[in-house]
C-alpha cells in the first residue's frame, strides 16, 4: 500500500478506490488533529506537530460522515442508489441526503489529507485533479457516456492560422459514447465545469459558453458544478466566496447557464432568485440530467 501522501496524489478511475482513500483520511485523522473552531455549521480543525500548525479547510459538519464505520455504510449505500439511477429508478429525499453527504465526505476527506500532509501548491492542483475525477467516476457509474475534450478553435493572425484550446472539464452525451471530437461538439451534449469553488472561475464558465456557441454557431448546454463556496478567513472564521450578484448579472446580459450544482451550496443558492439557477449536485443526477439529456 502506498504511503497516505502519495495515495492523494495518485489517480483515482472508480469509486471503490475513492472509498479505500476515504476511509484511509478518516482513520488518520483522528491521531493528528489537535483543535477546532466551530464558525455556523463549519468546523475547522487544526494540526500542531512538531511545532507546525496546519489548518484544515473548512468542513460542514451536517454533510461530513467523520465516523469510518458510517462512511463505509453510506457509500455502499450510494453504490445502490447509483445502481437504482443506472435503471431509471425514482430516488427519494433520504437518498439524495446520501448521495450529497458521501460525495462531500470524500471529496473534503481527500482536501484534509492534502492540507496536512502535501505542500500547498501541489495540494491544490491535486484537490481539483481528484474532484475532477470524483465527478467523472460518478457519471460512469451511472451510465452516462463521458469524456474530457479539448476543443480546438482556429484564429487568423499576421503570423497565419493558430489554435485556441477551449478545454471542457468533461462532455455528458446522450448517446452510448459522445459524439464531440476536438474540432466540434454535438448540440445534444453537454458542456461540464468541474470546480472545487467558483471564485474567480464563474466568469470563465459564461465565456466559454459564449465563445463556443458563437464559433459552432448552434446551442450548447452548459453547466457547472462545484463542491463548494467557502473559505476559511483568519484562524477561526470562514467566509463565503460566490459572488451572487456578478452571476445574476452575467445570467441577464450575458448568457444563461443550464444549470449550476453544489455539492455544499453557499446560503444565497437557496433564495430567490438564486435558487432558481442553484441545486444540490444529487438533483442533477435524479432529476435535471434526464431532462438536459434529452435529444
């Protein structure tokens, strides 16, 4: 078995893998974490070992499953439920709170580990790198043909023809296996944004649906999901980064999203007329994904 810091740092390709880190974080943490700070629902831990303290991003303790043996039952729960989507079951409220709680468990799971024991500039490549994953592990699982594309868009300049790389974190399909290729997407596609937080990456997402558009010259659906809008602020605070009014404003002038999903939402994804275009990641898979897959 790889040692912890460098399993965090190695692909994950299914869930079971994502399962074994899991439960691996969750039985180390207990043995290095020293304090804690409660802010709201977040609590955020910290580490002192010899003499260095490190602090942990912050946790949502009505999402997080800190107990390995819980972990363990919920996520061979989920692989059910999974199942059950794969079949075109109807999945209830119970259901959707396990989809939500053992993919956020993973996902900040995985984030503390990295916190504690890589450096920082790697940890927050990694951090994304594995939520990328998590993301695309999920939608296989439920037998939705996948796939990352780099989509190449040519521009004339005085040196002749170049190449722009328009990169999608992933490509859902409602055929066996998608149909976009580098050169172009298919209409009935969709166009996923995979971030672990929106802040400073909102924007991007807009863009890139305009830009795209404009160069195929057909719709496209877009959509974003993130893990969450939070961040901790001094040593015992938090504060939350999704600019709501910058989105609203982007949504009326410039383009509108099919869909942003929080596995976290931040507090304004839940009023008007935030709420109107925020949801809980787990509704996407139940309910939105038949809808925005359709020919």
């Amino acid at each position: 078995m790889k040692p912890l810091d460098k399993d965090l740092q190695t692909t994950k390709t299914n869930l079971d893998e994502f399962g074994q880190l899991t439960t691996r974080i969750l039985q180390y943490l207990p043995n290095v974490l020293s304090d804690s700070f409660q802010k709201n629902d977040y609590i955020i831990y910290t580490s002192d070992i010899a003499g260095t303290k490190k602090f942990i991003r912050p946790i949502n303790q009505k999402l997080f499953i800190g107990n390995v043996d819980d972990f363990e039952s919920n996520l061979k729960q989920l692989q059910n439920i999974f199942l059950k989507i794969k079949n075109g079951n109807k999945i209830n409220t119970e259901q959707k709170n396990i989809i939500d709680r053992t993919l956020y468990t993973i996902q900040q799971a995985i984030g503390a580990g990295l916190d504690l024991l890589v450096n920082p500039n790697s940890a927050r490549k990694h951090v994304g790198n594995r939520f990328e994953e998590l993301i695309k592990v999920i939608f296989t699982e439920i037998g939705v043909a996948n796939k990352h594309i780099v989509l190449q868009i040519p521009y004339q300049t005085d040196e002749g023809t170049k190449t722009y790389k328009c990169e999608t974190d992933l490509i859902l399909s409602p055929y066996k296996s998608v149909k976009s290729t580098s050169t172009f997407l298919d209409e009935n596609e969709i166009v996923v944004s995979v971030k672990t937080t929106s802040k400073d990456r909102m924007g991007k997402i807009f863009i890139d649906k305009i830009l795209i558009e404009r160069f195929l010259n057909h719709p496209q659906k877009f959509i974003g999901i993130f893990l969450n809008d939070v961040q901790r602020k001094s040593s015992n605070n938090i504060s939350f980064t999704l600019v709501s009014g910058l989105f609203m404003v982007y949504s009326t002038f410039l383009t509108q999203l099919d869909g942003i999903y929080y596995l976290d939402p931040p507090p304004n994804a839940g009023k008007a007329p935030y709420s109107n275009h925020m949801k809980r990641f787990s509704e996407l898979i139940t309910n939105d994904l038949e809808k925005l897959l359709t020919t």
